[in-house]
C-alpha cells in the first residue's frame, strides 16, 4: 500500500516543482485579476485579460480599426545600454514597433512623477486634437503592464474609445512588418522630475 502513496508524493512534489518554474519564468498558474488601480509592480509579468473601460483587442481588430487612424501609442520602454558595453563603440539601439505608432517610453511606469503624468495627458490631448473619442490602442509587448497601466489612466481621464492590445509589438511582428519609431519628441524633450 506504500507504493501508491509514494507516487502520488512524488507526482505532488513534481507539480509543485513544474508551477513554482512556471511562475518564476513569468508563466501564469491562472487568470490575474484586475487591480482597480494603476499596477505598481514588476512592469513585466501575467497581465490580466480584462480593462475595465477598454477594449481587449487582438491582431485582427488592430487590422480593423487601421482604416480609421487610430492613435497607435507604444509605450514600450527604451533599450538600456548594457553596463559592459565598450565604450569605444556608439550606442545605437533601434526601437521597432507598429507603423506609425508614437512611442512614449515609459509612459505606462508607474507610479509615474506627477509632471510626467501631466505631459503624458497633454500629450495624448495634442495628438488627439482634444476629442476624448477619437480611437486610442495601447499597446507594448506581451506580459508587460505597461499597455495596460496607459490604457486605464486614458479611462479614468475620461476617453472612451480605448483599446489595449496585449500581445503587443510582438504580436504584429508575427503577421506584419514593423517599422522603425523615434521616441515621441516632445516626451523626451521634458526631463522627468
């Protein structure tokens, strides 16, 4: 009778192995819930598959609202330049993401500097001419809270046709070609504070 016991300890030990691997290599054991405010914590990791006051879109409703220009906003961070990195040799990191998105990096960190979230406001006002309407996707990579943390912050100010895409730059890359983006000009022009 010991022999059955035994197994299942194993089999338990062995799942306990597989899940703990599962999440420290940013694998999701089930559904992440949606916290009410703004996410805090590693902008890497499960995301939930909800945000409320936003659509949750997939490559196929990016495709169908392209003909009506959407505000295609990356808020993907900016390559770090490897602390070994020769010094003899230029840092030129490429940043490749939808066609004709603006890229803000960082702009879905948070807690985000008060002045920061202000231009980021701002910003998003200037590109969308004032019209709280006018269709927003927000987007990064996948796992990244990023997206996310920009999408509820366009909600809680009140625009209302916003829409996260989850799987991100790399989720265009697998049917589309991504283009090479600049950081948004004026994002980068105002130091953080």
């Amino acid at each position: 009778m010991r022999a059955p016991i035994a197994t299942a300890g194993k089999a338990a030990i062995i799942l306990g192995i597989a899940l703990l691997f599962a999440v420290a290599s940013g694998g999701s054991t089930g559904d992440v819930p949606e916290p009410l405010g703004l996410w805090t914590g590693a902008m890497h990791g499960p995301t939930p598959k909800t945000l409320a006051g936003a659509a949750v879109v997939d490559f196929a409703a990016i495709e169908a609202l392209l003909p009506g220009k959407p505000l295609l906003l990356d808020v993907g961070p900016a390559a770090r330049k490897p602390e070994d990195f020769p010094s003899d040799r230029p840092w030129l990191p490429i940043h490749r993401s939808l066609p004709n998105a603006i890229w803000m990096p960082g702009a879905g960190a948070a807690p985000l500097a008060a002045a920061r979230e202000d231009l980021f406001y701002r910003r998003i006002g200037e590109l969308t001419h004032g019209d709280k309407a006018k269709p927003i996707v927000v987007f990064c990579r996948p796992d990244c809270w990023g997206g996310w943390n920009a999408g509820k912050r366009l909600v809680r100010k009140g625009y209302t046709s916003v829409s996260w895409f989850p799987a991100g730059i790399d989720g265009w890359q697998e049917r589309r070609e991504t283009a090479e983006v600049k950081p948004d000009a004026d994002w980068i022009a105002e130091p953080a504070r």
